[in-house]
C-alpha cells in the first residue's frame, strides 16, 4: 500500500526579499544563493507531489470509469450525489480528414516565419512590409540552481 502523501514547507518571502533589496552584489552571493536553494527546493517538492497526485487522479478516474461502465454501461454521461458530480465527455477531434477533403471544411491558419523575418532583418536591415514587432512581447527571468541536497 502506498504511504501517504505529506509535504510541509516554510517559505519566508520577506527574508528573502531582504536579502535580495539589501544585497551589495548580486554575483556569488552566498546569502542569496541559500535563499533561492529554499524556493527552488520547496519548488521541486510541490512539483513531484504534483506529479503524484496527477497520477493518483488517473488512476482514480480510471477506476471510476471502469466501475460506471460494469454499473450503467459505456454510454454513461453523469454521476452525481450530494456535493459532487463526474462526467464523461468526447475529448479530441470529432472528425479526422483521410484523402482530400472540400476547402469549405477546412480552417487554414497563417503565422509567421520568425527564422525568415530575422534573416531578411539581417539582409536588409529593416522589417518585411506587412510585418511589425509585437508591441506586447513579454519576457522571461529563469532561475538555475544547483542544489545538491
């Protein structure tokens, strides 16, 4: 029988605050580092009893599906009791497209080429017609930690 799962984790987020806005460097700051050590290794434990429970939820569904199939055969839709509900809907593609299929039945989706807009960028200095930078563009800050607990 599989044990139980059991995560208990004490982040404080002003001492790690403080250690960042008072820090003189940034750059092989031992303090620093040990803060992060905390968040990213807190992180990992969240992750994998994510990832647990993921499996568990299957595997419940699963069982859950198989028992309303023997009790109400496979065209059960709903279950529901007193402050719950299961049900079970088609996932996927309703319709698959073998051989050629009518242009009236079909969505074609355009994007851009990003590898070939850079390489014109860089042949002639400027941005194809037609074709502006994304103004609402975001960025990403990653974090790598080694922690070798």
């Amino acid at each position: 029988m599989a044990e139980p799962i059991k995560i208990d984790l004490e982040i404080n987020l002003e001492e790690i605050k403080d250690t960042i806005t008072e820090a003189i460097d940034l750059n092989d700051n031992e303090q620093l580092f040990s803060k992060l050590v905390e968040v990213y290794r807190a992180k990992k434990k969240i992750n994998d009893v994510i990832d647990q429970l993921i499996s568990i939820e299957t595997e419940v569904k699963g069982l859950i599906k198989s028992k309303a199939d023997a009790l109400y055969g496979n065209e059960w839709s709903a279950i529901k009791g007193k402050d719950y509900k299961i049900t079970k809907s088609g996932t996927g593609s309703v319709f698959n497209i073998v051989g050629k299929a009518p242009k009236q039945f079909l969505v074609i989706k355009e994007s851009l080429d990003s590898k070939l807009v850079e390489n014109f960028i860089k042949e002639t200095g400027k941005l194809p017609k037609g074709i502006e930078y994304n103004p609402s563009r975001g960025y990403s800050i990653r974090v790598s930690v080694s922690d070798n607990e």
